[in-house]
C-alpha cells in the first residue's frame, strides 16, 4: 500500500494512493512516466513483489533509475504517517472487499485451503496494526537482496541489464553504475 501507484492520467479521489511513493515520488515529478504501480502476490512459502511501469522507449534507463532508487528507498527511512496512512488504506480495503457475498466466500475457501480454518477480519487488522516501520525496512532488505527479475516488452535498447540492475538494487541509493567511459587515447 505505500508504494501504491496507478497511470499518469488518473481521476484520483479517495483511496485511489494519491500520497503513495509510485504518485508523489514517480508519477507527479516525471512527465514520461506512463504508469507505475506496486503489486504483490503471497504465497504459502515465498511471494512477489513487483512494479509495473512504463514509458517510452528512449526513457528505460531513466525508468529504470528511478525504479531502483524508490525499491532502495523503501529499505531506508519510512515516516510513521506514511505507515499509519498504508495501514488505514490496508484495512479499509480489506473491509470494503468483505461486503461483497462472493468476495467472502472466496476468502472463506482460501483461508480453509490454506490454513483449515477461517480466521475473522479483526485477527488481520490486528496483524496489521503490529506492522512498525522497523518491519517495513527489515523485509524491504531482504527483498533487495534477493535475485530480481525483469520483464520488459518493446524496444529494449536502453534497458539496464539485469546485473546491473541488482546491483542498483543493493546500492544504499538504488543508483545504477554510471555507463560513462572515458578513454586517454583515440
């Protein structure tokens, strides 16, 4: 939820993660961002997380860069507002899911599938109220330091390469190495 995200051309409004990084740290500051948004998927004994993004062709290594440095970001410092806010987006939306029947019974089905019990509503907004920012960062490190892996389509000739790319990762900034050569002699 705080990395959050969406398309650069987005109505916005309530709960749409205006205040979320991908909006307030990517989308607002770079006009040749089509979109950037944060997914992820758990499973029993691992999980994914992602950042769907795209812009033109000529901006991969920019789109790249700024990717890196917002996956570094959150290993680093995270506000206690900027928490509190994901938390409240997290619960409201775990909720509001909860007043459609079918939603229900399909979390009823995965929770018996998963676990061979249902667990009520208020023991995941309690797990998720323990969440503090020491746990943002500790879990944001091991990810960094995971392989990544890249999926891209299109025009690839200024994406970053996969080596490079880890590395920026595990960069204290998230920057990628400069591509710069510079030679004495012709």
């Amino acid at each position: 939820m705080m990395m959050g995200g969406g398309g650069s051309f987005s109505a916005g409004g309530p709960g749409k993660g205006m205040y979320t990084r991908l909006y307030t740290n990517v989308l607002n500051r770079y006009h040749w961002m089509h979109n950037a948004t944060a997914y992820n998927h758990a499973y029993s004994d691992s999980g994914v997380f992602c950042i769907h993004a795209s812009a033109h062709p000529s901006h991969l290594g920019e789109l790249t860069q700024v990717l890196t440095r917002e996956f570094a970001a959150m290993a680093g410092y995270t506000s206690k507002e900027e928490l509190e806010r994901a938390k409240v987006q997290l619960q409201s939306m775990l909720l509001m899911n909860l007043e459609s029947r079918p939603v229900v019974f399909e979390d009823i089905g995965r929770q018996v599938l998963a676990t061979g019990k249902r667990l009520q509503p208020q023991h995941f907004m309690h797990l998720i109220n323990k969440v503090n920012t020491d746990d943002i960062m500790r879990v944001a490190g091991q990810m960094l330091r995971s392989k990544p892996a890249v999926a891209a389509l299109g025009t690839l000739s200024r994406l970053p390469n996969l080596t490079d790319i880890e590395g920026a990762l595990l960069h204290r900034n998230g920057q990628l190495p400069s591509k710069r050569k510079f030679t004495l002699f012709r």
